[in-house]
C-alpha cells in the first residue's frame, strides 16, 4: 500500500483564499483523522471521521473550516476564508478500529 | 483536564548511550499508551504501543515502561546512534479512542 496521500504538499495562498487540504488514507481503514501541527500549540486533533461519519469536530477551530469524507478513499479539509494564524502543517492519519495511526506526509499551508 | 506532559523539549546525548524520555499524564486511566517518531518535514511514525496490563514492552533497541500508579510512561533507546536522532511524541487514547499527543521531545544523538 502506499500509505496514506496527501495533496498539496505545499500551498502558499493569500488571506481570505480558500483552501482545500485532500487526503486518502489507507485501503480497509475505517478511521480517519486530521491533525494540525504548529510550533506554539504542538499536534492537534482537529476532526475525526469513523466509517465516514464525522464522530467528533470539537477541535474545529472556528465555522471557517469544515471536512468532509464523501466515501472510504477521499476526505477534504477546507478552510475559507484563510487567515495567516491558520499557517500550519496539516497532518491525515488513518487507522484501523482504533490502533496504531498512519500519518500521511502532511500539507504544509502558508497563508500571506 | 486531561494532561499529557513529555520532559523537557529537547535531550542530547552522546552515541552509545541510553536515551530516556518521559511521558507523564494527569487525570486519565488510559487503557494504552503510544510512542512515535518524527523526523523533520515528515508526518508521525508509529513505534509501539503499551497497554495498561503491560509493564514493559521491547523492540529491538526500543524500550516502554507503564507505571498507571505513576500515571507515566518511559521511552528508553539503547546503544543510541546518530540516526535516531528525531522527535519523540507520545499519544493518548483521551475521550473516546482520539488520540490526543504531548509535545514531544526532540532527540539529538551525537557521534
């Protein structure tokens, strides 16, 4: 398998942009989470989704950012409008029942 | 709340030796425990994973010790080298499976 894919690795946008943070997480996984990692707050749960349903988006930070996960292969995380303190390294894992996570390469977001 | 607190932000040491970090949480019975590593630039990698009935697990040249009365977890690398020389996170299982990360500690291994 190759693991979990995120795209874009990169984004460099400007404030009031939308952006939108793409993820597959690993075949026959049945849980899916989106992390975001900053230097001043560390790594943070921002939603997770079991078999496709949103269980819990308590660490959604404000109504500008929302995900989605349309079926078993494919999650977006959108942000709009983007400000720059949404600069963050923005991580998916997915795992099985609960185990062991799989963290995808991460997005790195950069908002000007 | 629920806390989890990783010794001090970085560590170093000298190639050879034992590395030891220290994972310690507050106000939660976790029914496991898990380390993981990352390097810089990349997303976590899992390590390996304690459960509460377990006092210490083993891979290779890692080590985990749970201590529940403690309410911590130790994180030993033997015979350290240069290469693993990365950060080390711990993660909870706080409310309901999510598993939630201290801050790490990051590792510096010199030849």
């Amino acid at each position: 398998d190759a693991g979990v894919i995120q795209s874009p690795r990169h984004e460099v946008t400007e404030m009031g942009q939308e952006v939108t943070l793409r993820c597959k997480p690993i075949s026959g996984h049945n849980s899916l989470f989106w992390y975001r990692q900053t230097m001043m707050r560390g790594l943070e749960l921002l939603i997770y989704f079991n078999n496709n349903v949103p269980i819990d988006d308590s660490g959604m930070p404000e109504d500008r950012f929302s995900a989605k996960m349309p079926n078993a292969s494919f999650s977006t995380l959108k942000i709009q409008p983007s400000e720059p303190r949404d600069s963050a390294v923005y991580f998916c894992a997915s795992s099985f029942s609960h185990g062991e996570l799989f963290f995808g390469e991460g997005s790195r977001l950069t908002v000007l | 709340s629920q806390k989890i607190e990783q010794n001090s932000e970085a560590l170093n040491i000298q190639e050879g030796k034992t590395a030891t970090l220290t994972c310690n949480y507050t106000n939660y019975s976790p029914a496991y425990l898990q380390w993981y590593r990352q390097d810089p630039g990349r997303g976590p990698v899992f390590l390996l994973l304690i459960r509460e009935n377990e006092k210490e697990k083993r891979k290779e040249r890692l080590k985990v010790t749970f201590d529940t009365t403690l309410k911590q977890s130790l994180f030993h690398i033997t015979a350290s080298q240069p290469a693993d020389s990365a950060t080390y996170l711990c993660a909870l299982p706080f409310n309901a499976g999510k598993s939630t990360f201290g801050d790490g500690t990051t590792l510096t291994v010199k030849p």
